[in-house]
C-alpha cells in the first residue's frame, strides 16, 4: 500500500472467526493413511477402497455421502469434520476436495479447543496468499472469508454498497455479522472491475483506514497477537511480526528491525510452489509467548492519529517495496467512489497489499 504495511493479525482471527490462537500449535504427521484406513474400516487404500479420494483429498460431496454407513459414530464426527475444516479453514485450489491431514487431530473430539486453529489458519493463509502473487498464478487457497471479512472491516471504502449486517449475539464472530455477500457480474465486468479497484488502491491514503476495529488496543483483548516469531499449519513456517503493523495495534508505526532470514529454502520446477524453514529453533518460541512478545510501550507510543508513523518510517518504506500496482506512467488517477463491489475482484486486489509484507517478501525478492 502506499501509506505502509498491513497484515491480518492473530487478534484479527480470534475476533473475526471466533477459533482459538493460544494453543499448541497445529504441527504433525502430513501423511495420515492409517488413520483413514481404519475409519474407513479397510487394510490398505486402493481403488476400490477409496471412493471419495482424489489426488491426496477428500471429495467433499462423495465423502459426505458416506456418512452414516460407518460402524462406529466416532467415525462418522471425524468424517464430518475433516470435510468441514478442509472447505473452511483450510481450503486448496481444487474448491471440492478437503485436506485429510487434520484426521490425526481428531481422534478425540473433546481436545479440538487444546489446537490453535486460528494460528495454523494464518499461516496457511500466508503461504496461499504468497503463492498466489506469483506469475501465471490463476487461484487460491486458504481462508477466503477470513481475507474477505478483514477487507471490509479495514477498508469500508470498499465494503459492497448492497452488504448488510445484522447484531451479534455476545460471544458469536464478526465474520456472522456480514450479510448480503453476492458473487457475480460475468468476467468482462469482473475485469474492468478489476483495473478499477487498483487504481482506487493506488490512490487511497491512510485516511480510508479503519485502523482499529475491534477497538483501540487489541493487544490487551488478545495478548498472543503480541506475539513475534513462527506459526505453523504442518510443515508451512511462516514468520509473525507485530512490529511491521504497529498501527493496527493503536501505536505509532516505527522503523522495523530486518527480518530473520530462513536457514532453508526450496522452490520446486512449478514456479508458484516453494517452502522455507526458520530452524526448530523459532519454532519452539510458541510455548513461551510472554518471552517472545512485542513490548509496544518500549518500541512505540500510542497514536494521536490513527495513521500516524514516526519521522522517516515512510522514506524508509518506499526504498524498500513497490507501493503501488499500476505503473505510474499508466495509472489513470480518476477515482469512482460509487461502485457495487464483488467478492473475487476484491480478494484479487488484496493479493498484491500482502506482496509487501514480511511473510512473502523474503520469498519473492
């Protein structure tokens, strides 16, 4: 952006999705064939076994059909909930299969609140986000009502004008308060759409910025978005870093500190795929976050303004980023303020405000 760096934060999905952030983190075994043979009830995977497989993920329909034939009703929850959590939190390009890995979690039903889902949702949000600003990309995974949610809490500039929203019951998630999401328009308008939308991110200011949603210190509200190290969803390490989005936590923006490179990075002959990892050793900071927090007061000062930065924060910026999408020579600066919005050009968009920021950076440059 051209006013400096946004992320979606960990209070951020606490409050929006309602899903805990505080727990262990969710890392296992990426293979799970054992445990969906026995809950298929049968000695080894083939074709005939696997019906609703396909390509290493559940076929959410086929599979769902299914339930209700199994002997046993543990079987029929994890079933259940691996279609759920794979078509919700963890969603893949494919939009009709479901990741079977979260089966090894689900063994008992009542440890599901022991996980941190909200930071395993982010982290592979972030790697999803990462590889779709790659060239030739033309999807994405991930939480996509997470992304969408965040852009009209942030942005109500760009909140669709038709989008209505309803009262909260004390406890439920913001994400239930949106009504009226429609998806649409054929693909000509989607385009001109499109090219409309980066010029009106282009030439937005920090003034069209609902810095502070939730309220002005949602540190305090939720103490483990403080927190600064890895997350992890399985073998996705990606690095959280308060410090870069001081404003959204109602301090003034300072000057970062570089980011931590990874000791190891791998990027496979299809250019949209890679991996990086920090070491085990960053890693295991989740268990103490009261070590391995960000002391706000120590680094910042609560704002007066909620865009305010410090003297040559913004200088320091634009040395290092790309703030805008289109190429000045071709921007058109006319900017239309009454345009019915859509959730796909939007999620586009947001794409290339992500290119910016520390999690996608250390791949891209």
């Amino acid at each position: 952006m051209p006013f400096g760096e946004m992320t979606i934060t960990l209070h951020d999905v606490a409050v929006l999705l309602g899903i805990p952030v505080g727990e262990d983190m969710v890392v296992g075994n990426e293979s799970v064939k054992a445990q969906l043979c026995e809950m298929l009830r049968v000695e080894q995977l083939n074709e005939r076994s696997k019906p609703s497989l396909k390509s290493g993920g559940l076929v959410c329909v086929e599979a769902m059909q299914q339930v209700g034939r199994f002997r046993e009703r543990d079987s029929e929850v994890r079933m259940f909930l691996t279609c759920l959590l794979g078509t919700t939190l963890f969603v893949d390009r494919s939009g009709d299969r479901a990741q079977v890995w979260p089966l090894q979690f689900l063994g008992d039903t009542r440890r599901l609140r022991k996980y941190s889902w909200g930071s395993a949702t982010l982290a592979y949000l972030y790697r999803q986000l990462g590889m779709a600003s790659r060239a030739d990309c033309k999807g994405m995974g991930g939480c996509l009502t997470l992304l969408q949610i965040w852009i009209y809490e942030y942005f109500p500039c760009l909140r669709d004008q038709k989008l209505g929203t309803r009262g909260l019951v004390c406890g439920e998630p913001f994400a239930k308060k949106w009504e009226g999401v429609r998806i649409g328009g054929g693909a000509q308008l989607m385009n001109e759409r499109l090219d409309h939308y980066r010029r009106v991110l282009d030439n937005m200011t920090d003034e069209f910025v609902f810095w502070c949603p939730f309220g002005p210190r949602p540190g305090e509200m939720v103490s483990r978005s403080l927190y600064s190290g890895v997350i992890r969803c399985m073998s996705v390490e990606e690095m959280y870093d308060p410090s870069r989005c001081l404003r959204q936590f109602g301090y003034v923006q300072t000057i970062p500190s570089d980011p931590l490179p990874p000791v190891d990075v791998c990027r496979s002959a299809n250019v949209k795929m890679y991996s990086f990892s920090y070491g085990p050793g960053l890693s295991e900071l989740w268990k103490a976050p009261h070590c391995h927090s960000v002391q706000l007061d120590s680094i910042s000062r609560p704002v007066q303004k909620p865009e305010d930065t410090e003297d040559g924060y913004l200088q320091w910026y634009m040395g290092r980023t790309h703030p805008r999408i289109v190429c000045p020579s071709a921007a058109d600066q006319e900017i239309h303020h009454h345009l019915s919005h859509d959730q796909e050009s939007l999620i586009m968009l947001l794409i290339s405000l992500f290119c910016t920021s520390l999690n996608i950076a250390l791949v891209i440059e």
